[in-house]
C-alpha cells in the first residue's frame, strides 16, 4: 500500500515564489474559500462526526465587522443550525469562544450563545475552560486569562475515547495501602482524565505555529477534542477555518477535514501547512507538552 503522505502530492501548485509550492488538493481535505452557509449547505445532512470552531467574537478583528450583538446572535444561529443538520447522531459540536467586549463590559459569549444550541435540543456534556499565560493587561479589571469550549452532543450515544487523552498522572506509582488491591498500583497506568480545565499556550508571537493570522487554534487544543470525540476514518468540519488549525488536527489523526473561510489569505496559508504537514516540515507544540514553568526544580 502506498504510504499516506503520497495520496497528498499528485495536486501540487506551483506559485511562482521561488520554489515554494503549494498544495491545492489533498485526498482527505476539503477545503474551500467560502461563506460558511455556502459551504456547508453543499455538504449532506448528518455527515459529520464532530464539528469544531471558533467564530468571531463581534470585537472588530481584523477578520470581522462589528455589528449589533442581536445581529450577532442571529448570524451565529444560522451557523449553528446548518452544524447541527450536518452532525451525525453520535457527533459533537465544540464550540470555542471568549468574551464580546463592549464599552469595558464583558459580554462572555458562552453564555449569549448556549440557548441556541439547546433551542435544537443539544445536551451539554463538558464547558471546558482553556487558560493559557498571555494576553491584554487591563488596568480597570482583572486580565482575562481563560476563555471556554462548549462540548454538546446531539444524543446520548455518542463517541468518546478517554484512554488517547489521558495524561501523566501526578504519583503513578502510587499503590492501595489497604483492601483487596493492596499493593496494585492505584491509578491508571494509561495516565488520568486531562479534567475540564486544560491549560495550553496560546498562540503568541513566539509559538511554533505562529502564522499571520491573529487569533489562531493551537493544534493541540483540537487534536484533544479529534481524539477523544472521533474515530479514525471519520470527519471534522470548521465553518471558521482561518489558516486550517482544526484540519491539521484531524489529518494528524487520519480524520476526514472539511473547512472553509472568508479570507483567501487565510486558507492560502491553511494549504500551506497541509502542504507542510504531508511534507513532514510543519512545526506544532506537542498535545500533552507541560507549559514552561520558569520556578520548576
Ligand atoms: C477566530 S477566527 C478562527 C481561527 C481558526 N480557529 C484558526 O485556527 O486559524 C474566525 C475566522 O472566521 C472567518 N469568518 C468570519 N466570518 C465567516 C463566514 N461567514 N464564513 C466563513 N468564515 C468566516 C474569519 O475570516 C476568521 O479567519
């Protein structure tokens, strides 16, 4: 059988900037510039094992207009019904978000948007919070440090997998003092549940994944969720795929990618990294890499 990497080379692009080329096809991605609810009208109903994105945060990114908070939330439902015709009943969507910022009141969007996945009849199994080091320093309140994922699911049968992402336990050799496993070590020699609390780099100027985009996933973050939310062989859409964090996330793990985004520049660069990533040359932050702690021994 020919290696996977090859499946990816028969579409290569060249763009006349010295001998950088680019992917323009890959056998397991499918990838488009494109208007969200375009892209995902053309797409059949349930066949999506998980759905994950960051949308825009109606903050005036460089990526976004501002508008009316009720504009907002209607622009995001639409989103959210087309994810929802498009999961599969053991499917989950994850949605990331931080906070709409209005006027130095915080508007954390977790909370404005959670009725409208409920509205489908969702169940919520996980609000994961991510907290990583670096951002704003505000002066009239405290710096936010964390922002959230919304883990839903569309029935109660539905895909996880702990054991891919577990990590280290803190006393693996710890062992039962009493009872009738005395002796046996106590914990999971696989490693323990990561907790609905991950802390993981966000992606800074000096991050090995640092593109130009300005609010990128870091590919860890999303390889979790593909691991424990997804089999191989199954598929992972982003409406919002800036330059492609989630689809590289999935082709790591030997999922189906399907994304789209407005911005061409953006999925120019989502192309490049799939291109690199085939090639063996993309640089990522390993999942499970503790985070730099200058005062450890
Ligand atoms: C927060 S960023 C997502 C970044 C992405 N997680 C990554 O790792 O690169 C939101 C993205 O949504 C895109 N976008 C905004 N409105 C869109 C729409 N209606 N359809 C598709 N993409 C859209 C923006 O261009 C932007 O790149």
């Amino acid at each position: 059988m020919a290696p996977k990497q090859a499946l990816a080379y028969d579409n290569l692009d060249s763009r006349g900037e010295g001998n950088v080329r680019r992917l323009k096809r890959d056998a397991q991605a499918t990838i488009s510039c494109e208007s969200n609810l375009k892209f995902m009208r053309s797409l059949p109903d349930e066949s999506m094992n998980l759905i994950v994105t960051s949308p825009p945060y109606n903050i005036g990114k460089a990526y976004e207009k501002r508008t009316s908070q009720e504009k907002y939330v209607e622009d995001q439902a639409a989103c959210i019904a087309e994810a929802v015709r498009l999961l599969a009943p053991n499917g989950s969507i994850c949605w990331q978000v931080g906070n709409h910022v209005d006027n130095g009141e915080i508007f954390p969007l977790d909370i404005m948007l959670y009725p409208l996945f409920k509205h489908h009849g969702l169940q919520l199994r996980n609000r994961i919070v991510w907290t990583f080091g670096h951002g704003l320093h505000c002066q009239r309140r405290f710096s936010g440090r964390h922002e959230t994922i919304l883990w839903f699911t569309k029935t109660d049968d539905y895909t996880f997998n702990l054991d891919p992402v577990r990590v280290p336990s803190k006393y693996p050799n710890k062992k039962h003092f009493k009872g009738p496993n005395k002796g046996e070590l106590s914990s999971n020699p696989l490693g323990k549940n990561p907790s609905d609390v991950w802390d993981i780099p966000n992606v800074k100027s000096n991050h090995v994944e640092k593109t130009d985009h300005p609010c990128q996933f870091p590919i860890g973050l999303v390889e979790r969720l593909v691991l424990a939310l997804t089999n191989e062989g199954e598929s992972v859409l982003d409406p919002y795929l800036g330059v492609g964090s989630s689809a590289i996330a999935a082709l790591k793990h030997n999922r189906n990618a399907y994304g789209c985004d407005l911005d061409k520049g953006y999925i120019d660069i989502a192309w490049d990294r799939i291109h690199q990533f085939r090639a063996g040359t993309l640089r990522t932050r390993p999942m499970n890499k503790p985070v730099y702690d200058p005062d450890a021994k």
